[in-house]
C-alpha cells in the first residue's frame, strides 16, 4: 500500500514533469503550456458532456425500477477522468482521455468487476467478512440478556 502511494503521490508527477520538461525543450515552453491548457479545457468539456450522459441513464434505470449499477461505475471513472484531464501532465491526460472512451471504460469495469469477485469469493470461503485488519475475527459474541422496564407506571393517565 505505501508503494503505491508512493509511485502515485511522488513517482507520477516527477515522470509528468520530465516529460512536460521535454515536450518544453523540443516545441517550447509556450506550446507546453498551451497544450497543457487545451487538454484541461477539452479535457473538462468532454467530462462534463459524458456525465451528464451517465446521468441520464442513471435515471432511466431508477425511472424503471433497476439498480443502477453500471451506470454509476460509469459515473465514478467519469469523475476520475475529469480530475486526470485538469490535473497538468501527459500521462494523466492520456489515462483521462481514455476513461472517456465507453470501450475501455468497459474493459476497465470486467476487471474490477473480476477482481471483486475474486475478493468476494475469497472472504466468503473461509474468512470474516468485512475483512477486518488485523486478519483476526471480527464475529460479535452473542451474550443472553433480559430487559428490565425501569420506567414507573405513571397512576394518572
């Protein structure tokens, strides 16, 4: 978990910045900066645009009596892509740009979708679920109790 962070919070923006670094060295600081501007713009307009497609059918599922299931797994990797998009960087972008796409959206959703299964099967087999931290079980003791009305009659109703 600390490894990922770590790639995600130190080793992404330094690979970002070297990259706008060389973008900047071979077309110019000028055209670095604009094309940083134009994917963020674009970027965000194609976000917003999705979403509210998501939205709606969002509500065609509710409207009809559905869970909506896919729709918002949709919407969760929309809102990712919009925060790639405005973040600086060619590799975010390119990850943004492509979360827009409903194909890899897709191929994204059947991976998550096996792994939670996976996860699913694991903990149900033999383990607690929710799994708690430690690993340890996380089963409440039941303990026989008796309740005891304390509260006295009141004579005057």
């Amino acid at each position: 978990m600390l490894l990922r962070l770590l790639l995600l919070f130190v080793v992404v923006p330094l690979v970002e910045l070297a990259l706008l670094f060389k973008i900047g060295s071979v077309v110019g600081w000028e055209w670095t900066f604009l094309l940083v501007l134009l994917t963020g713009a674009i970027g965000s307009w194609l976000a917003r645009r999705e979403g509210l497609r998501c939205w709606g059918r969002v509500q065609q599922k509710l409207q009809a009596g559905e869970l909506p299931g896919d729709p918002l797994i949709d919407a969760v990797m929309i809102l990712v892509a919009g925060v790639l998009l405005v973040t600086p960087g060619v590799l975010t972008d390119l990850l943004g740009f492509s979360l827009l796409l409903p194909a890899f959206r897709q191929v994204i959703k059947r991976r998550l979708q096996a792994r939670f299964q996976t996860q699913v099967k694991m903990y149900t087999a033999g383990g607690a679920w929710p799994p708690s931290p430690g690993g340890g079980d996380t089963h409440d003791k039941i303990i026989d109790a008796q309740v005891i009305d304390t509260v006295p009659e009141d004579p005057d109703p």
